[in-house]
C-alpha cells in the first residue's frame, strides 16, 4: 500500500481553482479502485491520500493524471509500507 502526502506549493486561492477537477479525478481513481481513503490535511496545506495499489510504478501513473500535478498546484511524498495489523473492516483493501 501507499500513503501519498500532497503538500501545497500554490496559495490557497489557486488550490483552489483546481479544486473541482481534483476531486472529479480522485472519483475516478474511487472508482477505478486506486484509493482507500483521501482528504484535506488540518490545517489545510496539503491533502492525504491511501492507495491500495502495490505497484510503484502504476501508482505514479496514475498520480501524474492529477490535475494537482499537471499545474504544479502540489507536490507528492509517496510512503510504501506494508500492513501487519489493521481494523477487520479494512482487511478487503489489503493485497
């Protein structure tokens, strides 16, 4: 799995103006089953996202597609790690 840290590099005015179209892109991901999970970090300087693909190289893919990066609007720390222990709810995600 990964977790993606979007940290904003653009005034919150200009996140903002891409808003929309990140959203609709991350529906698309929601549906494609690329994430688990995603919202605004608090306070609001960037966004979280999980993934429960395992392959690096799709994931990046996949990121590229965002319209937070195609504008420059964030950048991305991406964290693979590997769940051990986790919530039973949760255990349809893990690979």
């Amino acid at each position: 799995m990964f977790l993606i840290l979007l940290t904003y590099k653009q005034p919150i005015e200009v996140v903002d103006e891409y808003l929309v179209a990140h959203r609709e892109y991350l529906e698309q991901c929601y549906q494609k089953d690329y994430l688990v999970v995603s919202g605004p970090r608090n306070p609001r300087t960037g966004g979280v996202l999980i993934s429960q693909l395992t392959d690096r190289a799709q994931l990046d893919e996949v990121l590229k597609h965002d319209p937070f990066s195609i504008y420059q609007i964030a950048k991305y720390e991406v964290i693979e790690f590997t769940p051990v222990k986790y919530h039973k709810d949760f255990a349809a995600f893990i690979a």
